[in-house]
C-alpha cells in the first residue's frame, strides 16, 4: 500500500481577507508536502482576491463562485480535488504543522477508513486556550447531542465525499456540517484520533457567533428533515430521534435566552423536557437556567 496519500484542502471564504493568509501558510507549512489547496472564493467583497494573489505556491488553486454559503463551496471544492482524502479548513482557523503527517500516519495504520476525525483545540485571537473536550466516546452516538467535530480535523475518502455532498440549502447554514456527520457516521462509522493537530480561533467576527434566532429555529428542523432521509440514518439513530429533537430545542433555547428572548426560549425548553425528559439533567440545561435567571434579574433592574 502507498503509505503517502494525497490530501486536497478544501477553504471556503468570504470576507476574510484579515484571516485567510494565516489560514493557508499554516497549510504551506506543513511537515508533511503531499497536498493541495483549493481555496473557493464564495463571492468575496473585500481584498481576500487580492490576499490571494500574493501566494505564489503551485500547490494553491484558488476557485471564485457567486455567493452560495458554505456548504455549495466545500461542493465545489470536493468536485476540483484530485486528493485520496479531503479535509476542510475554514479560513479564519489554522493547521499545526503535524495536522497532515498525523492523518497519514493514523489513516495508513487504521487502514484508510472512510471518514476520521483528529482533534483540535480552541483559542481566543489573543491565544487563551479555552475548554474543549477532545475525547469522544467510542461510537456516534455522541453526535445525537450536537456537533463537537466541527469541520476541523475532518477527513473523507474523495470518492465518499463526491457520493456525499453537503446539503446545498442556504436556511440549513450553520448545520450543514452536522448533518453530513451524522450521515456519514451512519453509513461508515467514525475513526477517531486524540492527537491535537490544528486550532479553531474565536473572535468576535466569527460566524457561528452570529446566529439569526429565527433561523436557527428553522434550521434545526430542517437538519432533521434532511438527515433522517438517509435509510442507514434511519437504522442507526431512529431509536435516538426524540433525544435528537429534544436536544435541537434545549440548543435552540439557550441561544434564545443568549439574546435575552427569555420567554420563547423557556417554551422551547419546556419542548425539550417534553419530548426527552431526561435532557433536564444535561449541562446544558444548568446554561439556560443561568441565563433566564440573570435575564429575570436584567429585567426586575430596569423596571
């Protein structure tokens, strides 16, 4: 067996023109050489083109698309890559430069799986290291509760990756992800590596921090409507589908109560205990109940 594979990064940007150099030296400068990088350029309007231009590197292609989210873009990624193995960066997150070398060698060792996963760490831009449990339980059932893999640290066989594309629908946004995990996990399980290989940078531009409260509630539902399609989703995580609802509401909930809707984000907690009651007892819930009370305590000292 080759013990050298070829992996195709796939970048998705728009608008980061302050971030997206980083992101791809921290590719360039790997350890391990034996890669390619397709950045595709989701209709930026600021100078990311420009950023761009400045790497000479032949192993960077650069795709420019209208404006169509994230998910089309990965699509169009995945349909440009000639690797063994595709893997994501988001373009204002970081390689280590032992992210490419590790996946070869754990990918050789466990036999070239269909999907793997290594791990990563979380920092703010100031470099704080913030809490993150790297050590999934065995199994995929753990993804019933939300999406702790990111997109980071992913990697899927090409031929995969082509047979499962990301659902190209702009509403389900910010869950694309999630719910290719669950279908590919469903389909051919998950690989796992602890060994920390790359960093998700928290700042204050960062997408998944500016959720559109009316439409992560849509969202949501339509994650489910779209992944329960799948027959083997069906067979692996049907019996897990109330927990599954119930923990798409408590996360619906604390986001609400974040942005002070305390009254709806209540209801849809209350949805939540009806339809899987043991998810009282998550980590979760001791955030929403935090957040109503001190949204109780705002209220009473501005009345």
């Amino acid at each position: 067996m080759n013990h050298s594979l070829y992996f195709s990064i796939i970048i998705p940007t728009f608008n980061r023109s302050d971030f997206i150099l980083k992101s791809v030296m921290s590719v360039l400068e790997q350890e391990y050489k034996n890669f390619e990088i397709i950045v595709v350029n989701d209709g930026s309007t600021d100078s990311t083109i420009e950023t761009l231009k400045t790497i000479t590197d032949s192993r960077l292609k650069v795709i420019n698309i209208k404006n169509s989210e994230r998910a089309a873009a990965r699509n169009r990624g995945v349909e440009e890559a000639k690797g063994d193995y595709i893997s994501f960066l988001d373009s204002d997150d970081i390689y280590y430069n032992n992210y490419l070398s590790n996946a070869n060698k754990v990918l050789i060792i466990q036999e070239t799986p269909a999907f793997f996963h290594q791990a990563y760490e979380i920092k703010t831009e100031e470099g704080k290291k913030l809490h993150y449990d790297i050590e999934f339980p065995d199994g995929v059932k753990f993804l019933i509760k939300g999406n702790p893999l990111s997109c980071l640290g992913i990697f899927i066989k090409r031929e995969i990756a082509l047979q499962f594309p990301f659902i190209d629908d702009r509403r389900l946004a910010g869950s694309e992800d999630w719910e290719l995990w669950i279908r590919l996990a469903a389909n051919y399980g998950l690989t796992k590596d602890n060994t920390i290989t790359s960093c998700l940078i928290v700042h204050d531009d960062r997408s998944v921090l500016k959720v559109d409260k009316e439409n992560l509630l849509l969202r949501k539902q339509l994650l489910l409507h779209y992944v329960f399609q799948d027959n083997k989703v069906k067979e692996v995580f049907g019996r897990y589908k109330n927990k599954m609802i119930a923990y798409t509401y408590t996360y619906s909930s604390l986001h609400l109560v974040l942005d002070g809707k305390s009254l709806i984000g209540l209801k849809y907690f209350l949805k939540a205990i009806l339809k899987y009651p043991i998810c009282i007892f998550d980590r979760r819930t001791l955030g929403i109940a935090k957040h109503l009370f001190l949204n109780s305590i705002k209220k009473t000292t501005t009345n």
